[in-house]
C-alpha cells in the first residue's frame, strides 16, 4: 500500500472524529450547524497556541474541546434564547469566530514543526504496522489514531444511551412531544451544539498537530467534508443502531479521504477538491433515491399485473 494511501487512512480517521461531530447536529439535533467550520479551526488555533506556549499536547488538546464546546453553545444560545435562525445563527458564530481565531494565534498561521505534540508522542510509542501478507494495511500511527477515534465513539455511543442523550434524540425527532414530558428543548439544544462542536475543534487540535502547523482557513469547507462522511458512510454501511451509524460515519471519513488520494493521484488539480467532494455529497444523496424509484417501478407494474389477473 503506498504512502499516500496510508496518509488518506490516517487523515480519515483524524476527520472521524470532525464526522462525529456533524452527526450530533445534522442527524440528532436535526440542525444544520455552519458554526462547525470555525470551531475546527478553533480547536487547531487553541492547540497550537498553548503548545508553543509550553503546555502539555494532551490538556492543549482538552483546552480546545472545552472551548470549541463554548462556541457551540454560544451558537445554541443565539438559536434558542434569541430566537436565531439555526442555519444564520452558525454563520454568525462562524463569522466571529475567524477574528477570535486571528486574536488567537497572533498572526495567520502558527508552525508546530518544532514543538511536541500529540503525534511527537505517538511515534515514540513505536507501535508495529499491521501487515497481512507483506502488505501494510495500517502503520503503527494509524493504528493509534484508530484506538482514539474509537474511544470516543464508544464514548458518545454510551452518552447517547443516557437519559441526556435520550432527550436529545428526542429533541431532533419529535420536540413538541419531548417538551409535553417536562423536557427543556432549549438546553438539550445548547448542549448538543456544545458537544458537537466540541468534538469538531478536538479534531481540528488533532489535525494541527499532525500537518505541523494551524491556519485561521484551515476551517473552510469543513462542514461539507463532515456532511460527505455521515452521507457517504450512512449510505455504504447503514445507519440501523447508534452503533452502527456512529462507525459507518468513521468509515466514511476514511472512504472520503481515500477517493480524494485516488483523485489526486489520477492527476487531478488540487484545487478541484471542492468540486469533489461537492460530487461526492451529491452522488450520495441522489443515487439512493433514484434506485429506489427505478426498484418501484417494476414492483407497481407486477402489482399492477397481478391485479389486473
């Protein structure tokens, strides 16, 4: 398997977690939350900053988890007590977000080549590649990224199995019958938000730290790129149980990112990569229901027939 390959596989599995993110919001909560590309770059901005500044990798990491959480709420905050629209009330976070970022970081982009991070630690596990045959099917950092990604999805899977987690599934589906149960829709909504941008900013900490440096415009796109991972991963793996969706959207970061090495290894411009991953979202959303109206089709006409006999 060659190097970029492995490097889509590892990416993939670094934006799982941004993919999770989206989910909480796009899937539970039923809200298209635009706040997700300033909290991504948030979490590298927060990273980057503390690192250089000597703090540990890992509360870096912490620090903007709790901070990309803090800019979830806020956008909840707009949309519940302000009466915001969801969708105007995440580009306005998001908007405001790109300043605080700048004021972050001091300047545009911040280098971490130098520095110690996560990934500084996790090549010093050195942990074996995994081979089938002479072939290496994950690297060792891979395979380490795997068991993280992994851990926090086990981690929402039992958040969303609580009575919260129930609330908030019961918010995204039907909040009128929620409320008629003593239920405040309101707070749910904050912290699904919360939650959800949380995690996409622990990814944008992650990725940081793995390309070696943060960028105020490393956030741009990235809610496309989640909404491409749950399509694509609900699509080709299912979406029947908490757990199984949860993995199928990991698995559909990973299939993205590997159709965009494949891509690029076709000989296809960088720049193009936008109008990819636009195709890629779409042929996701369209193909399955025009099968399921070519599938209909011959059912009715044999129903038809059948009738008709």
């Amino acid at each position: 398997m060659n190097l970029a390959i492995m490097g889509a596989i590892e990416q993939g599995l670094l934006f799982g977690i941004l993919a999770l993110g989206v989910y909480l919001t796009f899937r539970i909560l039923n809200v298209p939350d635009l706040t997700v590309d300033g909290s991504f770059a948030l979490g590298g901005a927060i990273a980057a900053k503390f690192i250089i500044d000597g703090t540990n990798p890992y509360l870096a990491t912490l620090l903007a988890f709790v901070v990309g959480g803090v800019a979830g709420a806020f956008t909840g905050v707009l949309h519940t007590k302000g009466k915001v629209n969801a969708l105007l009330a995440g580009i306005l976070t998001m908007i405001a977000l790109y300043s605080i970022n700048l004021r972050i970081m001091g300047k545009a982009n911040l280098p971490l080549l130098r520095e110690d991070t996560l990934f500084t630690y996790v090549k010093d596990l050195s942990v074996p590649n995994l081979a089938v045959g002479g072939v290496t099917i994950l690297t060792g950092v891979a395979i380490v990224f795997l068991v993280g990604v992994l851990v926090l999805k086990l981690a929402i899977d039992w958040f969303l199995h609580t009575d919260l987690g129930l609330d908030l599934r019961a918010t995204g589906d039907n909040p009128k019958m929620i409320r008629s149960f003593g239920v405040n829709t309101d707070t749910t909504t904050i912290v699904g938000l919360a939650l959800s941008n949380g995690l996409v900013a622990v990814s944008g900490a992650w990725v940081a730290q793995y390309q070696g440096f943060a960028d105020v415009g490393m956030g741009i796109g990235m809610i496309v790129i989640g909404l491409a991972s749950v399509i694509v991963g609900e699509v080709l793996f299912g979406s029947s149980s908490i757990f199984r969706v949860t993995l199928a959207v990991i698995l559909g970061s990973i299939v993205y990112r590997l159709v965009i090495a494949l891509a690029l290894q076709a000989g296809l411009n960088p720049s193009d990569m936008k109008l990819i991953t636009a195709l890629i979202v779409i042929i996701a959303l369209t193909v399955p229901t025009i099968a399921k109206a070519i599938w209909k089709k011959p059912v009715r006409a044999m129903k038809g027939g059948a009738g008709d006999a």
